[in-house]
C-alpha cells in the first residue's frame, strides 16, 4: 500500500470520508478513489451510502487498464449486538471497461451476511452482460488470431447463491449474441462464419452436491457437451472441493477441421482435422479416470519453414483411465497418395503424481513403433527425400529412447548458389572469457536450467541407400554411407 490519502470529517451521526490510495502486488497495480457518506445511527447501527467509486487495476505484463466504476450510490447497513452481525447492501449498477472496446454492466440485487454465533450465513443475486469475446486476448495466455478465432461474441450470465450450513448456487454465463469467424485452410475462403448457435456454461451447487455443464452448438464449428459433478465437503465452517472427492463426467464433441486445432502444433505449424469424441469420467479429483474414444479424420499437419506437408491422416485412440491407446494413426507424405505413409502405434500412459511436486516429465510413459513406407518427407522438388523403415519411441523417468533403422529409398538435394552454408539456430558458439587479473581464460558454464525436461537418448541409423543424389556448385553426385 503507498500513496494513501484518506480525509475524514464531521460527527458520529454525519461523517464524510474520501479514500484515495494505491496497492502493488508482484506486477499487478492498483489504484483505488471512493467517498463515503454515513454515520451511526439511534439505536447503535452503522448507515453509509458509497459515492463516487472507481478501482483500476493494471499489470505491468499485460498492455492496457482495466476499470470497475459504479453507476449510482450504493447503500452499506451495518448492526451489531452482543451474540450477533448483519451487514446488507442495497442494490446496485457498475460497470467494467477495459484495453479495448467493450463496457460490461454488473447489476445486483439486495445482498446480505449475518452471523449468529459461529455460524455464518449469506445472500447474493446479480447479472452480468455485455462480456466481449476480445477480452478473452488480454486475460489469457493464448491471442486469438494465433488459435484462428476472432469475431464479436458477446456473453451474459447470472447468479443467485445463499451460504450457511447449506450451499446453494446456481451460476450461468451463455452467449447472448455476435459470431464467430474461423480460419479456413482453404485458399479461395480465408475465413468463415461459424454459425454460433448457443454457447452455455451452467454451474450449480445443492447443499454438498456440485454440478456443471457445458454446451457449445454451431452450424460450422461443430458440437460438444460435457456434464459434470462431484461432492463438497464442509469442514471448520467452510466449504471444500476435497481430493478425495468422487467425480463424475461425460464428454461428447464433433468438431470440423478449422485452423483452431493448430495450438497443439509448435510455433509455425499448422495442424486441421475433424475430430469425434466421446468419454466418460470416474474416480476422484487427485485420481480422475477417463474412459471414450478418440477418432480424427483428414488430418494434415503443416510447417512451409521446414517443407512438411502431411495429409489424408486418420487416428483411432481410447482412453481407458490413465492410458491413451493408439490402435491406429496414419498420415501420408508430401505428394498426397504418391507421398507414401507413416503409420503410428503404442500408448501414453500419466502415473498418478506421489505428492504436489512431483513433475508431470517424470509421470510420464509412452512407447510408440512407428512405420515408414516409402514416405517423401518434404514437399519441396530440391530436397526431395523418401524414406523407410521402423522407429520406436519409449518415455519412462524423463528420458525419452529412440532406436531405429531408416533407408533413403530416394533422395535428391540441390545445392542453390546463393545458399552458402551457416550455424543452424541450434547450434550456439561459447567462448572462453578472460578474466582482467591474470589475462588468463577459464570457461564459463551456462547456468543450470531450473526447469525439468526430457533427456533424448537417440540412436537412429540411416542407410543412404543406391539413389542419394546430390547436384549444385558444380557438383553431381551420388552417396552411398550409413549414417548414424
């Protein structure tokens, strides 16, 4: 807290007060200017009627100022005896804007806490409208435009809760209008409406009985609905979602091949395909168990930095708990039907966590065996390169095994003359640093990475084969050499 200004005058029946201040935390500000009228009344209560009220909030991470204002004065009531307190609050209007363009309305009804003893109960009703799709980009971690998602959706929702010894909640935020436009892979049709149907998140609460829902209906975007619930737990006058918790779930979606699938794909890679899912959910919430399907059509997976252009891909997985089974994953080379095919089989498998810090890495398992048949790797006619042979994949305690053996059935690399050669990105030059007392050199070490990764252990050989050739720069040859 810095900066605090807060000026009070006047008698106990009639008091004024005006705050003004400013709080840090971490990267986030906040700045905070409100008045105050009230003074205590006949029979020993509090009465105040808040004024003028702005609170603005600011993180230095993220671009922009968000401020929260209220619309007209709002009424505070305050009592207090030996065994008890009561604090209500009349109804009200404010009103939330951001970095860009959008106001939010908040409206609520009369709200109210008492408590009696050690036992405390409480009152809430409000709505909220006019919630931009756009905020979504500053809030999260994740633009839009990268995930092939923009438009002018707008959302609305409404809540009404009481608390005590029992809980009720009944919680929805749902789309009230605007649209969706998706980006296409095709090349006469940049984007596409989507269509947005109805977009509903539903939540509600009935004493230790939690429930929730999430429906998602469009004419182009595909479908999806998801049901959950679980049970609360109330311990030391508070309500508590427990790991031991059982929970409950279905999940069914239909989605159609739209550039938003590309964030599963690393940065400048473009992945598309429909997907048809269906799975169900049991065990606890420090145990959850998925069991379902998983099947995808026309995937194709892009990258024009790197010349891969693999389509025409199927996947058929279940999910039984903890482990996703591969029955089936195909995808053929650049080249469409004469790009040859890669065929995918295995599991991956997420061991239970022993305690809060355990690694996701090191609860990881996977083995894979990959198949490939003739397949032309990249798309380009002067680093044409058709392989085959069989991979295997294994993941167990953060390292990740691959053996195999491949041979180029075909290969032709042209060596362009204005292509001289370089370091690639991954390669990085350290020098040794020379210290200012002796003029001696003694190495410097990168620093240790904090974060757990992966340890490759790869071991691949490459048979060249009887067709590698190799032309430019005067040269015009054929290799022949096992690589490994």
């Amino acid at each position: 807290m810095r900066e605090l200004q807060a000026n009070l005058g006047g008698t106990l029946a009639a008091l004024d007060l005006t705050v003004q201040g400013q709080m840090a935390h971490a990267s986030r500000r906040f700045a905070l200017q409100a008045q105050l009228q009230g003074g205590q009344q006949p029979d020993g209560s509090w009465q105040a009627l808040l004024g003028s009220t702005h609170l603005t909030a600011q993180d230095h991470q993220r671009p922009g100022l968000w401020t929260l204002a209220l619309n007209e004065r709002v009424s505070l009531h305050w009592s207090q005896s030996v065994s008890s307190q009561r604090l209500t609050v009349s109804p009200g209007t404010a009103q939330l804007t951001g970095p860009v363009a959008g106001v939010a309305k908040l409206q609520w009804q009369a709200a109210q806490w008492s408590q009696q003893g050690t036992r405390s109960d409480w009152q809430t009703q409000g709505q909220l409208d006019g919630l931009p799709l756009a905020w979504l980009d500053l809030i999260g971690q994740t633009q839009m435009a990268n995930l092939g998602l923009r438009g002018d959706l707008q959302f609305g929702g409404q809540w009404q809760a009481t608390g005590g010894d029992t809980l009720q909640l009944s919680a929805t935020l749902a789309r009230t209008s605007g649209d969706l436009l998706l980006q296409t892979d095709e090349a006469h049709l940049a984007t596409l409406s989507a269509g947005v149907r109805d977009a509903r998140l539903t939540v509600t609460v009935q004493g230790d009985q939690l429930a929730a829902s999430l429906l998602w209906d469009s004419e182009r975007a595909g479908q999806a609905q998801a049901q959950f619930s679980s049970r609360l737990q109330r311990q030391d006058g508070a309500w508590r979602w427990p790991d031991s918790a059982a929970v409950a779930g279905t999940l069914r979606a239909q989605l159609p091949p739209v550039g938003a699938w590309s964030l599963l794909a690393p940065p400048g890679w473009r992945l598309r395909g429909t997907v048809d899912g269906n799975a169900v959910l049991s065990g606890t919430r420090a145990a959850p168990q998925w069991f379902g399907t998983l099947i995808a059509k026309d995937l194709a997976v892009r990258s024009v930095a790197d010349d891969i252009d693999f389509s025409q891909g199927e996947l058929l997985a279940t999910i039984e708990g903890q482990r996703v089974e591969i029955i089936n994953f195909t995808m053929q080379g650049a080249g469409g039907h004469s790009g040859g095919q890669v065929r995918i089989k295995g599991y991956a498998l997420g061991l239970p966590a022993s305690d809060a810090a355990t690694q996701l890495a090191s609860r990881l398992r996977m083995e894979l065996d990959i198949q490939l048949e003739n397949l032309r790797v990249s798309s380009q006619a002067d680093r044409r390169l058709v392989v085959s042979g069989n991979l295997t994949a294994k993941l167990a305690s953060e390292r990740l095994l691959i053996r195999g053996l491949l041979k180029a059935d075909q290969a032709l690399f042209v060596l362009k003359e204005d292509s001289a050669p370089e370091l690639g990105r991954d390669v990085i030059v350290r020098r040794p640093a020379v210290t200012q007392a002796d003029g001696k050199a003694t190495s410097t070490a990168p620093p240790e990475s904090t974060v757990m990764q992966v340890k490759p252990d790869i071991s691949v050989t490459l048979d060249l084969g009887p067709k590698f050739e190799v032309r430019g720069r005067g040269l015009d040859t054929r290799l022949v050499a096992n690589l490994n």
